[in-house]
C-alpha cells in the first residue's frame, strides 16, 4: 500500500467506516446553531504565505518570534504585527515544517530534502532524507530531528549536519492522513507510532520505552488503523497522547506510570489547561476529561462532521477550534458550550497555536491568522 495515502486518509477513514452498518446515521456536517455569544473573537493581524501542497504546515512560535512557511519560502513573522521581516527560499515546495528553537530553522522539501537556515534566514545545510516528510522537524538542544514517511527517524548535528543517530520503526503500511508530531519531554524524544504506540528516544537514539495507546482490532487494514495523531501532550506532571479508534493516554512524567486512559477516536493530539484535556474526535465532536482523573467532563456536539481542528487553549477558560469552512469557534472549557465564532479565509489542517490571549491559525490556503478572545 503505497505512502501517499497518508494525504488522503484522515477522512476516508472517518467518513467511511466509523459507523458502518449504522444506516439511520448521516455524515452529513451538522448546521451551526445560533450561540448566546459571550467571546469576540477578534483578528489582531495576518500575513499571506502561499499555498503549500499539503495544507499541513504549521508555524512555531519561539522567544526570537514566530517561524513560518508558505509554498517555497520560510518566513520570520513579527508577533506584534504579522510583518515579515525576513523570507528564504527553499530548493523546492515545502512539505513538512516548520520546526525551529529560535537559533536554526528547518524545513522539509518536497524532494525529500532537510533544509537548515539560521535565525537570520541564511541557510546553513541541506541533506537529502531517505523518504519524503510530512512532519515539522524537532529543533532544540543542538538537534534537528527528522521523522520521515518510511517510518525513520534521524537526528542531525543543527550546526554542522552529521547525521548522529536514525531509529528505525516498524509501523503498518496503512496510515491517517497525519502523522503524529515529535516532543521533547522529561523522557526523550516522544514520538506517536502508527502501531498505536508512544515511543520515547535518548539523546543517543536507543529507546527508552513505548507505550500502548490503542491496539489495532478488525480484519481490514482500515479497520486496523490505530495511529498515535498530533502532538503528545507534555507539562511537568504528565505526557499524553491520543489514538485514532484508540484511547486518550496520560502517564507520569517522572516515571512513566499509568495515570489514566479513556476511549476516544481522537483525530488530534490532547492539549490541556491544567484542569481538564481536550480532544477532537474522527466524528467531529469535541471531547473533555478530568486533567486528574481522566473522567469525561463533557462532549460537545455541535460541530459533528465539520472536521473541525484540533483544540487550542485560547485563553482562561477558553478552548478554540476552527472547522472545514474556516469558521473559528470558541468553547466554554468548563461547559463544552460554544460561546464565540468567527470566519477566516479557509479550512485550518494544521494544529492552532495559543498565544496570548487567543490563537494562531494557519489556513489551508496559507493565511496566518493571529486572533485575540476578548470577552
């Protein structure tokens, strides 16, 4: 089964299979209700940068701003303004990106090329990978490290370039449209398998440990599909990650123990407030636990089959997606109930990024979008 499918399964397989056999049940996506609007959402600035063709890159925001692309060219964005105030161009349309610690900026190619700049825009290195990327490389502790689509994972000296380590990990051919994204964490280098597995890799690249968020059940290899998605979830009492048809996973960050685990067909990595961890889920519904126990808080329905993003904590008490027609909504975190709305340009693929009081949103057709909830 050939490795594009990961660009088109994401909704094949939640549109198709989530509810077979369940006749009296429609996909259709649900009509926005009216809300007893309680947040405005406000746009505090954009910046335009180009397509990119696969609507999955995301910016990164760090203490020397915000790092972004777009097409072909990187950009650093100022996060007063939205100004660009430098651009690079890439040797080819950018598939994976963008991963940065503020000192070296790296992008994939879609040639499959590992493309470094400094924070200035200069570029530093370029390598050739063994497969294409659709993950933002893991920049930090004088690292890039690369996960590609042939399931390894390399870490490259960010001055230099040597290659210093690749893990290679054995995952079904069959895959969701993304793949999960790596973390640092207490443990190593957290990294969601399409095995259903969370691996942790040493700075050496041995493995620390897996674990188990989902089995594969079924006969059919969509049946089977149980991919770690988005991005684990790390602060300093707990790591989390999510599975598609799997499970919502959450483990001491001291020692890796199990604290809790609750069902969830999760189509985006958990983020959190500290109180209460938040999931989207393949049929479109917003899912919320109990941060300490894992209980479900509530579920919000509203949105069901408008493929909405994944959730971003958007300020105190607020939790923000963006679903398939760019319609930006804005959650209640204790209640579930949507209490803000706003449109942008176009569908949000990537992962929202909070930031201040609000969110920043990267569109399908390359806008960056920073909003402010304002109550």
């Amino acid at each position: 089964m050939k490795r594009f499918e990961r660009f088109v399964l994401a909704a094949a397989a939640a549109a198709t299979l989530i509810l077979t056999g369940c006749s009296s049940t429609t996909r259709e996506p649900v009509d926005l209700k009216k809300i007893n609007e309680l947040v405005r959402v406000e746009q505090v600035w954009s910046a335009s940068l180009g397509e990119s063709i696969n609507g999955l890159l995301t910016p990164v925001i760090t203490e020397n701003g915000i790092f972004a692309a777009g097409g072909d060219e990187v950009f650093k964005i100022d996060p007063r303004n939205g100004e660009k105030l430098w651009r690079a161009q890439a040797q080819a349309e950018i598939s994976a990106g963008v991963g940065s610690d503020g000192n070296y900026v790296a992008v994939v190619n879609a040639r499959g090329e590992l493309e470094v700049f400094d924070a200035q825009g200069k570029p530093l290195w370029h390598t050739k990978l063994s497969s294409a990327a659709t993950v933002p490389p893991l920049v930090g502790s004088g690292f890039i490290i690369v996960r590609t689509d042939d399931t390894r994972i390399s870490a490259y000296d960010a001055a230099s370039g040597e290659r210093k380590w690749r893990y290679q990990s054995n995952v079904p051919a069959l895959t969701v449209r993304v793949a999960s994204q790596m973390r640092f964490s207490p443990a190593g280098v957290l990294v969601g398998q399409s095995n259903g597995k969370l691996l942790a890799l040493g700075p050496d690249g041995r493995q620390v440990f897996d674990a188990v968020i989902a089995q594969a059940h079924g006969i059919t290899e969509v049946d089977r599909l149980c991919d770690v998605v988005g991005t684990p979830l790390v602060d300093q009492n707990m790591m989390c990650a999510a599975a598609f048809q799997g499970n919502v996973l959450c483990m001491s960050s001291q020692n890796g123990r199990t604290i809790w685990h609750q069902p969830a067909d999760a189509v985006s990595g958990p983020v959190s407030d500290g109180v209460t961890v938040f999931v989207t889920t393949a049929n479109g519904n917003i899912k919320a636990f109990d941060y300490t126990t894992g209980n479900p808080v509530w579920t919000n329905e509203d949105l069901r089959w408008r493929s909405p993003s994944a959730p971003v904590i958007a300020g105190v008490g607020l939790v923000a997606v963006a679903d398939y027609d760019g319609v930006i909504h804005v959650l209640d975190s204790s209640s579930g109930e949507i209490i803000g709305r706003r449109s942008i340009s176009d569908q949000v693929l990537a992962a929202p990024i909070p930031m201040n009081e609000g969110a920043l949103f990267q569109t399908k057709d390359g806008e960056l979008v920073l909003t402010r909830m304002v109550r």
